[in-house]
C-alpha cells in the first residue's frame, strides 16, 4: 500500500490560501483517484468562463427574402431535396417556423397536372413557373454526393514482459503490430435557391465535409457504419446551412476575473470566491447567484461588478449588462482587465445590432 501526497497552493485576492492534501492509496498498479486529483488541479489553473449564448442573423444577407420554399427534388438525386427538407423544416424563431415549406405532395400535383417532365423541371423558366404555381417566393434544390472510403493499416503497441524491482518499473518489454481499420466518408451538398419574382440567384453553395473513424482489432469498440459516417458529416453541412439562410445560436466561454485589488470585506470575499467555485464546476446560475449577493456586500469590488456584468450576458439581461460594463470600465487602468470589459461591450453593442436585424425579420414574417 502506498500513499500519495500532492500540496496545492492556489492564490486568490493575493492571499495564499491552505493547502490542500489529497490522499490516494494504492492497492494495484495505478489509482483512479489520481486522475481525480489530477482533474482538479486542472481546475485550479484554469480561468473559469460562463458560456454566452447570443441569436445571430443568417450569414447571407440575400437569404433575408427567402419565406416561402418550394423545394424541387430532382427524381436522379433524391437525396439533396431530402436534406433540404429535413433541416430547413424544423427552424424555428420564437417558437414560429421561420419558413413555410409548400408541401412536397402539392408540387408533385401541380406537376402532374402541368404535364411536366424530369427534362422540362431542368429548364429555370420552368420551374420560376412551377414555383409562382405553389405560390412560393424561393425555389431550392440540391445536388448532394457522398462516399466511403476504408483501408487496413497497423499501429505499433508495446507490453512489459519482465518487470522491474519497483512495481511501476519494467525491466523488459516487446512491441508488436496489431491490425487497425480506417473508414473516411466525405459528402457534398450544392444547394441552389432561386427567386420566384426575378429568376435571380439568391444563394448558391458547395458544402463539403469529411469524417471518419478507426477501429483496431485489438479494441473492443465498434467501427461505425458507413451511414453513421455520412451522417455524421451531414449533420456538419447541415449546420453550416441553417447558419447560412436562417438565424442561428453561438456560444461565448467569456472569462471571469478571479480576484482585484479592492479591499473585500470578508463576506463579499466568501461569496465571491463560493461564485468562483461554482463557475469552476459549470454550476453556472448558483455562480450568478453568489456575484449578485457579493456585490450586495461590497459594491467598489471590480472582480464582482464584472462576473454580474457577464451573468447579466448570461441570461440575457442586455441592459443590466451595458450597466455593469460601464460601471466596470471607471474602476481599472489595468490594461488587461480592460480588454474584457471592452470585449463585453463590443458583444453587447453586437448584440443589439442583431436583435434589431432580427427583430425586423421577425415583424416581416408575421
């Protein structure tokens, strides 16, 4: 049995605080513990963030005049119209549909009774007809390929053969081969919308993405089938998509301020740091909760006024967050701790202009 002693030092507010003893006895060559510990003194020097959510405009400004779809499914390449379908159908924003897809029955209908061909819906003054047809104000197809490609190699291993005086020495070993398969699978979508009004090309795109996979005979896992790969590809064009033509999510690890020079009383102190704590284990509210009670005890602290500044982005309070970064922005000339409060305040001065893009778009669809 073997016991192990690793003493942490951390510093918070400049003060060094007691070490911390973490104890693991070892009853077999090696200790789960140990990563335990590892783990957390990983913790201990990394910055803890919070994540920032924000809703973002499409990426193509022309995709702002695209609400009603028809998508066209060429019957050679079923597959491109099928994707379309899938992902465009469930965006929504504020719980609405953001676009209204005619139904793939009533195309087929009007085709039907239009008398058109594969070889008609090729020529665009056909389909801008079809199109005013279904009452739609875009026309959207796709061409969409795909392919699996998978090949043997080997990887080397090595294992002790003899070991050594101490249990974690080995006096001997051997490396040997063991057999491994690979499969990559890469698909391409080239999505196409078309203005119904115009005949204009409103959006045109190739996507491509890759991903693969590697399974050795030595492992007890198994290699993914070649529709998992692909799908897991277009699962990447996809989202790469929906960013394009609609507004999306992205999300923001912004750092917190660990510690200032301001003269906390103990209280402030205690909270502040139970706050840390919290960030440090993604217990993300129950951090908020301890800055907004910190800063109830002691208001001149910049650490805490800036942590609330980012809680306020964090549950989207864009106002008591533009209040807490002015505030913070009179409390340092500390180069550093400036650059994040500006890097808030850009986020939030983004963020509004978003919200008005979006908002317009939102009064636009009703």
């Amino acid at each position: 049995m073997i016991t192990i002693y690793l003493g942490i030092h951390f510093m918070k507010k400049g003060l060094i605080a007691a070490s911390t003893i973490v104890s693991c006895l070892v009853l077999l060559p090696g200790c789960s513990a140990i990563n335990k510990g590892i783990s957390g003194l990983n913790k201990l020097f990394q910055t803890p963030t919070i994540p920032v959510s924000q809703l973002k405009p499409a990426r193509e400004s022309s995709a702002q005049n695209i609400h009603r779809i028809a998508v066209i499914h060429d019957k050679r390449n079923l597959s491109g119209g099928s994707i379309l379908e899938t992902n465009l159908t469930g965006i929504k924003l504020h719980n609405s549909p953001y676009f209204t897809l005619v139904e793939r029955s009533a195309i087929d209908n009007i085709i039907k009774e239009q008398t058109l061909n594969d070889g008609m819906l090729t020529d665009s003054a056909t389909r801008i007809r079809l199109g005013k047809l279904t009452g739609a104000d875009t026309l959207l197809s796709a061409n969409y390929s795909s392919k699996v490609d998978s090949n043997r190699y080997k990887e080397e291993r090595s294992k002790c053969v003899e070991k050594g005086d101490d249990w974690y020495k080995c006096k001997r070993s051997k490396t040997y081969n063991v057999s491994c398969t690979k499969k990559t699978a890469m698909v391409v979508l080239e999505p196409k919308a078309v203005s119904v009004e115009s005949g204009r090309i409103l959006f045109s795109r190739n996507y491509s993405e890759m991903t693969e996979a590697s399974v050795c005979d030595d492992s007890n896992k198994a290699l993914p089938t070649d529709e998992q790969l692909k799908g897991r590809a277009i699962a990447k064009v996809a989202s790469e998509l929906k960013a394009d033509l609609a507004p999306f999510t992205i999300t923001t690890d912004v750092k917190l301020m660990e510690s200032d020079n301001s003269k906390m009383s103990n209280d402030a102190e205690k909270l502040f740091d139970m706050g840390i704590d919290f960030a440090h284990e993604k217990m993300y509210k129950n951090a908020c909760q301890m800055f907004t009670k910190a800063q109830s005890a002691f208001a001149d602290s910049l650490a805490i006024t800036y942590n609330n500044a980012v809680c306020a982005e964090f549950v989207a309070d864009i106002e008591m967050a533009e209040a807490f970064y002015t505030k913070a922005t009179t409390m340092t000339d500390d180069i550093d701790k400036l650059k994040l409060i500006m890097d808030g305040d850009s986020r939030i001065a983004g963020r509004l202009k978003d919200m008005q893009v979006i908002s317009s778009l939102s009064q636009s669809r009703l």
